[in-house]
C-alpha cells in the first residue's frame, strides 16, 4: 500500500513558466512533509519542508502548499530554470518516528529552453 | 562544512556474497538512516541509527544489518547476496534525530549483484 503518491511520472515545463509537482498521501499520522531533488546517481537534494501547523512554505523560487483536509501537498517552482530538470520526491513522516521518511515515486520534471 | 560521505560509490559482487557499506554523516549530526533505492519499488527506509542505537526499521529481511559507532558513523551490512539487492544504497544524517529537522543525503553507493 503506497502511503505517498506521486501520481505524474513526468511534466514538461516551459523556462520561465511555473512548475507545479503534486503529492498525495493516505496516512493521517504524517505531519512533516519534505521535497527532494534528485539526480541520477546522485543522492536526493533536500529544498523545502512543511510542518502540519502550516499551510505554505516559501524558499526563494520554491514554495509548498499543504492542504491538510485534502492530504495534498504541492510544490511550485517560480520561475523555472533548465537547471531545475531534475527528479522530484515527495516525502512524509510522523512525530516520533525517527527520521524514518516515506517517498513517492517520484516526478521527472524537465524544463524546456 | 563537509556533507555526507559514503564508500564506496560503486561495488560489484556475487551471489552469495556479504559486503558492507559506510556512511560518515555531517559534523555533528547524530542521526544516520539508510535507504534502499531501486527501480521497481522507488526508495525505501532501511532502519534508523541515533546515538549508536537502532531506533526503527523497516520491512527488510535480517540479511540487512547496520551499526553505529561513536564517533556517529555507520556501517551497513548486507549478507548471503541476492540478485535482487542489486540498488542505490543511500545514507541519509539529521542533526537531532527529531521530526522537525531535514535530512541530507550523500551520493550513494552502487551495488551491482552478479
């Protein structure tokens, strides 16, 4: 039972435009949710987190929504930047869990010149 | 300030076989935690170590071991090699080992089982 899904196994974007990744997850104990960054055969690159107290995030370009009633989180990347082609992972945990994250499957995003 | 350094970045072995593989996390952070990362199941939490104890686990048979020594660094041990086990092995550290505190990851070490 995959408790996090990344449901978009890809998205194309355009240099410039917003870049819109969806994550969505069924265990209501989850109350901090954590973005990655991934490149191949690399390690995943942390970019933002959001506890459960709040609804948004901001970080420079990068910023998460969570929607706590929809156990939906998003995260949009303003503007987009060729660089920013990467592998995306949403992932979850729960107060006293130690650090023990679950991942989503993942979203390739390219960003078109 | 140095990241997360594991070793090695790529190893070959056979069936059958044991390896183990090290992670040195960031200065001064105390939790280590593995992840296994393959194409059919995605990335999946191995077991957590805080303060040279292992906290959690997840739904890994026995064969997958790991350890903490004082100075924070760990080890992973995979024993009676698989074809299967095959994957990114990747170790990530936190700095108290508390929910609220992000968790940086290294490069990985390539396993390949022949």
């Amino acid at each position: 039972d995959q408790q996090v899904k990344q449901n978009s196994p890809s998205l194309s974007v355009q240099e410039g435009r917003i870049s819109i990744l969806n994550c969505d997850y069924t265990n209501s104990m989850f109350d901090y949710f954590l973005w990655y960054k991934k490149y191949p055969a690399e390690g995943p690159t942390f970019l933002i987190s959001i506890s459960s107290i709040k609804d948004k995030n901001e970080d420079g370009r990068f910023t998460v929504f969570l929607n706590k009633s929809a156990k939906h989180l998003s995260l949009h990347i303003v503007p987009s930047q060729p660089g920013d082609s990467a592998v995306y992972f949403c992932a979850a945990t729960r107060s006293g869990s130690a650090r023990q994250l679950t991942f989503g499957s993942g979203t390739q995003l390219t960003v078109l010149p | 300030k140095a990241g997360v350094t594991q070793t090695p970045r790529y190893l070959i072995k056979t069936r059958g076989q044991q390896v183990t593989l090290s992670c040195s996390p960031i200065s001064g952070h105390r939790s280590v935690s593995w992840y296994q990362q393959t194409p059919g199941q995605g990335l999946q939490f191995l077991f957590e170590y805080f303060s040279e104890t292992q906290r959690n686990k997840g739904n890994f048979p026995g064969r997958f071991s790991g350890r903490q020594f004082s100075n924070s660094r760990s080890e992973m041990n995979v024993s009676t090699l698989e074809l299967g086990d095959s994957a990114l092995y990747l170790c990530a550290s936190s700095l108290s080992g508390g929910t609220n505190t992000e968790a940086f990851f290294g490069q990985g070490t390539r396993l390949t089982v022949v």
